[in-house]
C-alpha cells in the first residue's frame, strides 16, 4: 500500500475527514506529531507528503520543526514527490518553492467560505471540473500574497486571492481546510469569536448549509490526490 508522511503542526489540527478519504482511496497514514517534538524522517521514503495547518508562519522560530519540514517539502517537489499543504501547510510549499507569504495580512477569513475555481484549474489533476463557485471552512489572515515561479493558480476568493495553486506538476498548496467540516466551526470558542465581532451561531449555520456541497467537492480532491501518490 503507497504510503503518506502526514506532518501535524497543531493539537487540535489533524487531517480529519481528508485523511480518511486519503486511506479510502488506497493510502496509508504516518502521522508525525511535530508541535509535539516528534521528530521527521531525514529522508522519508514515502509516496507523498500532506502538511497540515497550524497557528504559525513557516519560518516561525516558535516551530522549530518547521525547518526541518520547509527541507523535506522542498526535497519533496524537487524529486517529483506528491504534496499537499493545507493553510500553513500550503503556505510553507510557497515558500520554499520562491513564493512570498506574509503574516496578518489583509481582512480574515473566519467560516464557510466561497472560493471560485480560476480557469486554469481546467487542465489540473484535482481541480478540473469542479464547480466554479464552491465554499471550505477558513481560519485565517496570515496569507501567500506572491506564488511562486510558474505556479497554477487554481483558486481564489473575496479577500484573498491565492486560496489554491500547484507548483510543478504534483505538488499542491491551498489556504482553506478541506478536512474541516461544520462541527470545526461548532467547536470553536465562542466568546472569541464575538470578540472578534462575529456571530458564532451565524458561523455555524453557514457552514452546516454549506457542508453537503463542500464534502462531495473535497472528497472528490482527496480521491484524486491518492490517486497521484498511488501511481507514483
């Protein structure tokens, strides 16, 4: 069975239903718990490579281990070898690949939110054919505001452009969370959230009109993706 190093940089940051639907597709998970000192693989010999998100930048000298991803994800693209970067996970792939991300950067994204699929995502391997208009749950500011060199730009939305991009011809980025659903949003803290001036019952809401869309669309990129690391 092809086999996929999954990098945690949060407790309560786990691949979720994307991973499930990962492994459905024929993949094996090897989660590393790096937030919790885990250590990586020097030289991985895996299939592919999922980094997951995470309240940091990804050069955050708060992470230590984000250096050591930053090395295996750019060893990664250059060997040809599947990745798939989820918010600072994508973030931190358009770093290494050249691009520019910055921290607090614009309005946040906070919910279910709607993203339009570009047209370039016509010719892509997870993207083509999906909806122009879908929605993902988001939880964010910090944002990539340059791809890097000769990326696809795939998807964008309101307030921030560079929502999915490819670098190469396997290797994914995107800033929303395809593996959160609606009890995500469920589960986090109200009180700051209105403090933030937002309604969590609104949030909420959304998201649960939202999710049935939004499942069928990334359970379908997920199968796609572990079709990519299964032919690898």
């Amino acid at each position: 069975m092809s086999r996929l190093l999954v990098v945690q940089n949060h407790r309560g940051g786990g691949a979720g239903r994307f991973g499930d639907w990962l492994v459905a597709g024929g993949v094996a998970l090897d989660v590393v718990h790096a937030y919790a000192g885990a250590a990586l693989p020097r030289r991985p010999e895996h299939d592919g490579v999922l980094v997951l998100g995470g309240g940091y930048l990804p050069d955050d000298e708060r992470a230590p281990w984000l250096a050591p991803t930053r090395a295996l994800v750019a060893e990664a693209v250059e060997r040809g070898t599947p990745v798939f970067g989820i918010c600072l996970g994508g973030q931190l792939l358009a770093q290494v690949a050249g691009g520019t991300v910055r921290g607090g950067h614009g309005e946040p994204e906070v919910g279910s939110t709607p993203l339009t699929v570009r047209p370039e995502a016509a010719a892509d391997p997870l993207f083509a054919g999906l909806p122009e208009r879908v929605t993902a749950v988001e939880h964010h500011q910090d944002a990539v505001t340059a791809l890097p060199p000769g990326a696809a730009w795939l998807m964008s939305s309101q307030r921030c452009p560079y929502q999915a991009f490819r670098v190469g011809e396997r290797a994914w980025g995107v800033q929303f969370h395809p593996e959160a659903g609606a009890d995500r949003v469920r589960s986090w803290d109200a009180e700051r959230l209105r403090a933030r001036g937002l309604d969590p019952v609104e949030l909420s809401r959304r998201a649960e009109h939202d999710e049935p869309a939004a499942e069928e669309v990334w359970r379908e990129v997920a199968g796609r993706f572990a079709a990519v690391v299964v032919g690898s």
